[in-house]
C-alpha cells in the first residue's frame, strides 16, 4: 500500500470514529434532555391533579387551619389529594351518591375524590377568598373536564363553557380560562367549619370528549387567602 492509500485509509478511518463519537454525543444530549424534561414533569405533576393552599398570614393573624383529619387540626401551609390510578371518562351517572361522606383522599374508579375542612380557630369573626385555579392543561383536556365542589354538603358541578358558546347541561362554566371559581366567605366565626369536597372527572358525554385528548392531563389546585385582585372586590362591592 503507497503513502497515499494508506494517508486516506486513515483519514477515513479517523473520519469514521469522529462520526461516531459524534453520534454518541448526540444521543447522549438527547437522553439528558428527556431525562430534565420527564424529571420537570414530576416536578410538576408529583402533587397530584390537585393540591390546597393556605396563605400562611391566614393562620397567623386569623386563626385558619386547613385540614383532613378532624383528629389532626395543626397548622398546614398545603393539602396533596392522591390521583386515582386510572383517569378515563365516565359519565356523571357513575359517581356514588355518598362521596360527600369521607374525609381525605377517597377516589374510586376514573375520579379524584377529596375532602377537607376549613376552620377559623382564632377569636374573632373573619373571611376569607377561595379561588380554584387551573395551572397547567395538556392537550385541551380541560374541555371536557368537570369539577364538582360539595361545599357543606351542596354540590356545584363546573365546566368549560361549550363550543358553540353555551354552559354544558347542568353545569356552570369555569369564571374564566384559568379559574374555575373563586368566593369571599364572609362572617367566618370562631370555631366555624366549611367543609369541601372535591370531584374531578372526565366527562364522556361532553361533545368535546374525543380521542384528541386522549394522554392529555390537567393540574388544579385550590388556595384559601385573605384577598383576590382589587378587580374582583370591586365587582363584588358593585352587586
């Protein structure tokens, strides 16, 4: 073999290794870049569907606890619900009459069921604002998403507003596209309960429950807080 064989020989060879050194980096950056996104993900969605926050000032300077076990009244800056296991949609015929009855965690087949207590341990009379907020939605999920909210044993179910601009059938629509609803209790007296208790579920009959949301999820959380934006004390002031 002449000098001139072998010198490209080796420039091939050469070549060939930098090819697949580059190819091995590149697939390792690839596999990073998965593993920070799928770990951002966890980040993200390792609370569950859905979490309940209480404004720390709420219990420091008002005497409000959050809470799931009437037995456990100490201060809790957050509540967690645990995801049910499996999330396709069902219709709203399904749900147990009784799932206002339990305390905690009580999700059954394709729902989320959770329940807590608000209580105004302090001395004197109080409110609060609730607001039910919507924090991530994938793959437009939310259209065909009900949430139903028991707050002292009366049942509100809320949706999207539909396609062709109307409430879905006994629902009311979420107040906006990231809040599903919010409310000033006022006259909160010492040693008043409010007792909630979550629903979340996909509903089948709703038009816009298709395969294109199919792997889609959605992240809600509830926080209770000594006051929303001035707008919205505002409209509250003008009715």
């Amino acid at each position: 073999m002449d000098n001139n064989k072998f010198a490209k020989n080796t420039n091939r060879i050469n070549r060939d290794k930098l090819i697949v050194k580059i190819a091995k980096l590149t697939l390792l950056i690839l596999i990073l870049l998965l593993v920070i996104v799928y770990i951002v993900f966890r980040v993200i969605y390792n609370s569950g569907n859905f979490s309940i926050t209480l404004d720390r000032n709420m219990y420091l300077e008002r005497g409000l606890v959050i809470y799931d076990d009437p037995e456990y009244k100490q201060f809790r800056g957050e509540l967690f619900a645990k995801s049910p296991d499996t999330f396709n949609n069902i219709s709203s015929k399904w749900l147990p009459d009784d799932v206002d009855n339990y305390e905690g965690s009580h999700n059954g087949d394709n729902y989320l069921a959770y329940t807590f207590y608000i209580e105004n341990t302090g001395t004197n009379v109080t409110d609060y604002w609730t607001e039910l907020i919507i924090d991530d939605v994938i793959k437009n999920v939310d259209e065909a998403v009900r949430v139903r909210i028991y707050k002292n044993g009366v049942p509100i179910t809320y949706a999207k507003i539909g396609a062709g601009g109307y409430p879905e059938r006994d629902t009311t629509p979420f107040e906006s596209n990231n809040v599903v609803v919010s409310e000033h209790v006022i006259d909160f007296s010492p040693g008043d309960i409010d007792k909630y208790t979550i629903l979340i579920w996909l509903e089948g009959t709703d038009p816009e429950c298709t395969d294109n949301i199919l792997g889609g999820e959605i992240k809600l959380h509830m926080e209770f807080i000594s006051e929303i934006i001035d707008e919205k004390k505002e409209k509250e002031n003008e009715k």
